[in-house]
C-alpha cells in the first residue's frame, strides 16, 4: 500500500457513500458502495480477512481510492448503479455472479397499475428502472417507500374486495374504488420521481398538498399528508435512499475531466445529448436526454418528431436544436450547461447553427464521432478552450482540419466513457421512439386499405384489439359487435 492511499484510509468518513478505486494508471476498476465508507473500504485492506482470489487480484491493483458521500444506503445503491453503468470497471463485471441485474418495473399505463422487481425487463409498455445490481436491496427500498407510496404488486383473479394491505396502508384499494385511478396514477408519479432522485421536489409537493387541505378545513387529508410527509423526511435513519441533488459532483471524476480539459469554468450541472433516428427518411424523430450532475435524469427527457420526413441528418439535427433552443422551451426545460451531439463535423455544424440563430452563443457545444470516439470541437464556435496541458495528462492528442479539432483520448478515460453513456443512451431513446413510431404507421396504414374504414373505425378496432394481429385472432362475433356485420364480413376478407 502506498503512502497516498494509506492516507486517504485514515481520512474516510463515517457516511454512506459510494467507493472508487483505480488502478496505477488513474483507472477505475471497481465502483461499489457503502453504508459505512469507513469500515467498508478498509476492509479491503485488512490481512485477517479471507478473500476469493478475483478479490485478492482486485487488491493487489489497487493504487488509490476515491468516494462519494451520500445521505443514506439506498441512494448509494442506486447511484453505485448509474457510476458501474457509465465506468464499466472490470472488477465488477469479474466479480458479479452468474445472476442478471434487477429492474423496477412499472406498469403506470394500465387500468390496474402494479409495482414489482424483475431479472427480464420486456418490451411491454411498462415503465423500468435499473438495472441495479442487488434485487435484495432494491426490494428493502421499495418496501419502506410502499409505506409512504402505496401501491399493488398485483391484480388477484376475481378479486372485488379491498385486500388486507390496503387496510394497513400499503395498497390503494382499486378493488373497492377506495381510491381513484387518476389518484393512484399521480401517487405513482411521485414513486417514479423519488426513485428518479427528486426526493426534495416531492416534499415540497406534499408541503403544498398539506397546507391546500388545511386551508379548505379538510383536516382529515391534511393529517394524512402530514404523516407521509413526516414518513418521507425521516427516511434518511433508515436503510433507505435520498436523492441525487445532494450529490458532491466536485467528486466526479469525469466531470472534473471534462472541466478541466474544456475549460468549462463551472460543472456542467445539465448535459444534454441528441441524436437523430430513422429508416430511410421516414419516421424522423431526435431524442434529447438529460444528464443533471453527471447522472441520468429520465424525467427530463424528450422527444422530437421532425415537421417533415427529410433523409438528412444535418437538417433534422438543425430543426431539432432550433426548436430546443426556442425561448419557449429554454423557459420550460431550462437552459443546458453543455450540449453534446451524436455525431462528427456535419451534425455539430448544424447543430451550432441552430444555436447561433436562436442567439444562445454562450452555451458549449461538443460532438462525439462513432468510429474513433473522437472529441469534435469547433475552433471557434463550440465555446471550449481545449487545456492542452491536460490534454497530455490523459495521454491524448488532436488533429485538425480547416474549422474543427478532433481530440482523440484513450476509450478507457473516464471523460470518454461519460460522454459515450450520454451518446448511448440518447441513441437507445431516439430508437425506441423511431420504431414506436414505425410500427403504428405499419399498423395504420394495413387497416386504411380497407374500403369504407375511416379513422373512427380504425381507432376503434385498436382500441379494442390492441394490433391488427389482435383484430386476426379475435373471435368474429366480437368484431361484429364492434363495428356491425357488414363491416366485420369485409375486414374479414382483407385479413
């Protein structure tokens, strides 16, 4: 063990936290957390204690440690997550067991939400969250939120009564209308925002629910909300998470980089990253994701549908920043620390001229290119100043052309990994919603070349039937009902 991190073992906290340590070359190969940052991380070191041989390797290539102070256990647990999501390390790939990562999954669009933990998340409308890599803990998490979100994990078979959790406070009683579906769908937002890490704008949602009951003499509900709101603040002296904002993001390491080699001046609180998806041409949509500190912010995300289906990602890179960037939707969204654009040269060029136009000069603008995962800043329009000198430190260099540096750094920086989770994951976004998109179009377009079937009908049919692989397999008497025998008697025909 070396001086320096013989040091920083004395200096560990006595808080819950998440660890990193890195190799001799500065790399992290191993993110975990920690009740305790202080007995959990010198406990790596202790020689009384038998370990598995990965974990002997593990030690061996330690060279130095770094953390992240936290409120509580759970905010560890999810943030450990988020860190093992963008760094990769490869211990902890080498040390996990044979067993797939957890999901929260839930089913917020059904007519019976449920809440629940899964290996498999589907492609089946639901809502996911994760993965994280212990489902024990994630389920200790949503045991003690159910207490201040109630919610079923369930829909029982014939089920009409309210079951026994709903009298102990933890089920919202559909069975028996005790409470509204709209009423249970906004108690479930809150859930989705808290596990999203906006614990304070939920206390602050309940302070203002309280106060509007008291004022109005429903002391009852007050009462009630006061009691949640109670339950939600003391969940810190619990085994339980609180939320990102209260992150130290001094102590991120690839936001330290890129400040450093940007030349940023302040931490980019807001990262926002673009990318442009679709076939051909056709179903054109962009994606815009948020990363608030460092971390991926879900509810900030957004989706854009091009106003005309053009085959030219410039243009629909252009239309997107220009409709980002409008005094509108800086005033609803906020205004982004640093924009960063899937893409080489073409796109980033379009994407500052959008900037340009809209009169938002002063807000950084990178791009990342696929091939090489090179850097590409524009010499004098992407308001950075490259730092050469730390430049050198991460083993990099540049090359040039006439109006762009390209920066090309070592893939297994910490810098490039951040910007490569925030490139995939708004490609994974614009993905998703592009054969969304394709695949009602594919739909629409079999059920309108039927004669006589306009959009009343068809909406109809989907709505009932779910697909036109519904409507095929559905029972004719049902499809008559539905839309009358004559009409049933030609969809028959065409299908």
């Amino acid at each position: 063990m070396n001086a320096v991190l013989e040091q920083k073992l004395t200096e560990l906290p006595r808080s819950p936290g998440v660890y990193f340590h890195k190799d001799a070359a500065g790399e992290i190969i191993y993110v975990g957390k920690a009740a305790v940052l202080r007995n959990r991380v010198r406990q790596y070191f202790q020689k009384s204690r038998n370990r598995d041989v990965k974990t002997d390797a593990l030690v061996r290539e330690i060279a130095d440690t770094d953390w992240m102070v936290v409120e509580s256990e759970i905010e560890a647990l999810f943030l450990e997550a988020e860190m093992i999501r963008r760094y990769m390390p490869r211990y902890n790939i080498l040390l996990r067991d044979d067993k797939a990562m957890a999901y929260i999954r839930i089913d917020y669009d059904s007519d019976y939400p449920t809440v629940s933990t899964t290996r498999r998340p589907l492609d089946d409308g639901a809502r996911y969250y994760g993965p994280y890599p212990s489902l024990t803990s994630v389920r200790v998490a949503l045991k003690l939120l159910r207490r201040i979100f109630p919610y079923a994990t369930r829909q029982l078979a014939g089920q009409k009564r309210a079951t026994l959790h709903y009298h102990l406070g933890l089920d919202p009683g559909l069975e028996e209308g005790r409470t509204t579906l709209e009423d249970y769908r906004s108690n479930l937002r809150k859930l989705m925002a808290y596990i999203e890490g906006k614990r304070v704008t939920i206390i602050r949602e309940l302070e203002q629910e309280m106060k509007a009951a008291a004022r109005q003499q429903n002391f009852e509900e007050a009462a009630h909300v006061r009691n949640r709101l109670t339950a939600l603040q003391n969940l810190n002296k619990q085994v339980i998470f609180s939320d990102k904002e209260f992150m130290d993001i001094s102590k991120d390491h690839a936001l330290n980089e890129l400040v450093d080699l940007l030349g940023l001046g302040t931490f980019p609180q807001r990262i926002e990253g673009y990318d442009i998806s679709h076939m051909s041409g056709t179903d054109v949509v962009a994606s815009m994701v948020v990363f608030t500190n460092g971390v991926s912010d879900k509810a900030e995300y957004r989706k854009f549908k091009t106003k005309k289906d053009h085959n030219n990602d410039f243009y629909n890179m252009h239309e997107t920043l220009s409709r980002r960037l409008s005094d509108k939707n800086i005033k609803a969204w906020g205004r982004p620390s640093l924009v960063l654009i899937d893409g080489g040269k073409g796109q980033l060029d379009a994407a500052i001229r959008a900037r340009e136009e809209q009169g938002r000069h002063l807000i950084p603008f990178i791009g990342l290119a696929k091939r090489e995962e090179e850097i590409v800043i524009h010499k004098e329009l992407s308001n950075v100043t490259l730092n050469m000198e730390i430049l050198h430190k991460l083993h990099g260099f540049t090359t040039e052309s006439d109006d762009f540096i390209s920066v090309h750094l070592p893939h297994n920086t910490n810098l490039v990994k951040l910007l490569q989770r925030i490139r995939d994951e708004s490609h994974r976004f614009a993905v998703s919603y592009h054969s969304v998109l394709r695949q009602k179009r594919q739909t629409a377009s079999i059920l309108e070349e039927i004669p006589g079937f306009g959009p009343a009908t068809r909406k109809k049919l989907l709505k009932e039937f779910g697909s036109v692989k519904g409507i095929k397999e559905a029972n004719q008497f049902a499809v008559e009902q539905s839309i009358g025998a004559k009409k049933a008697a030609v969809l028959r025909k065409y299908l």
